[in-house]
C-alpha cells in the first residue's frame, strides 16, 4: 500500500495542477515526513520515494512563478540534512538509486533555492567536478 502511495504522489507531484493541489491536502506535511523517512530506510521502496520527491520538486523554468517556486521549496522542506540524504543515495553503488537521485538533483538544479542548497552543500561542487554526473548519465540514467 506505501508504495501505492509514492506512485500516486510522484504521478500527482508532477503537474503544476498536482503541486497546488498537495499544497491544499490537509495531510501534505505528513506525506512528506513519510517519503524523507523513506528515503533514508533501507527498505525496497526507496527509490521510489526519491522518484515522487523528484516529481514534486520539479518545475520547468517556464512554469517557475514567485508562489510556486516558495511551494516547492516550503512544501518538500528540502534542507541541507535531507540533501545530504540525497547525497548520500547519490553515491551508493546501486545504479537505480544512483538514478533516483539524480533525478531529485536535476530538479533542484532548475529552480534558485535548488542551486544555492547545493551550491552552499560541503563536497556538492567535488561531486560534480570528478565527474560523477557524467558518469551517470553514461550508465543511462534517464532525468
């Protein structure tokens, strides 16, 4: 049933319309606890909870307004501890985790608070300056 749930939320989170309407659901703050608690388990659904946090935070520069970049960032509450979870994940050996998240950096990479989160994140400049990125994207992980 929770894995039901992340791909209902991943499918939800990635339209604007969708956003808006978890920004309204009563329960929004209590989803987002279970897909951080989620993503830094163990358990076989991890991947799946860093796809819906990717589609959550994803936003198309041209559908970048004021309110819907603050929605983003205050709804996922995306600090510097849960990227280093994403961080984490991002280095395991594991390529569909690796994938997942990328995928959530990707993401963040489009929107202003994205890029100063992980411009201000220790080693995020090293990650990317070694290469791993490019690596990635030679293992056909598909953002």
């Amino acid at each position: 049933m929770r894995t039901l749930a992340k791909i209902l939320l991943d499918f939800i989170g990635s339209t604007v319309e969708g956003k808006l309407a978890l920004e309204n659901w009563p329960k929004n703050g209590c989803c987002m606890k279970e897909i951080g608690q989620t993503i830094r388990s163990t358990s076989e659904i991890r991947e799946r909870a860093m796809l819906a946090t990717g589609s959550i935070v994803k936003l198309k520069v041209e559908e970048q307004t004021v309110d819907l970049l603050g929605l983003t960032r205050s709804g996922l509450i995306i600090r510097s501890q849960a990227f280093q979870t994403i961080m984490g994940v991002a280095k395991q050996p594991f390529l569909d985790l690796r994938c997942s998240a990328y995928q959530v950096i990707a993401a963040l990479a489009l929107q202003p608070w994205g890029q100063r989160l992980m411009n201000e994140f220790p080693g995020f400049n090293e990650y990317i300056l070694a290469g791993q990125l490019r690596k990635l994207k030679k293992e056909r992980c598909e953002v």
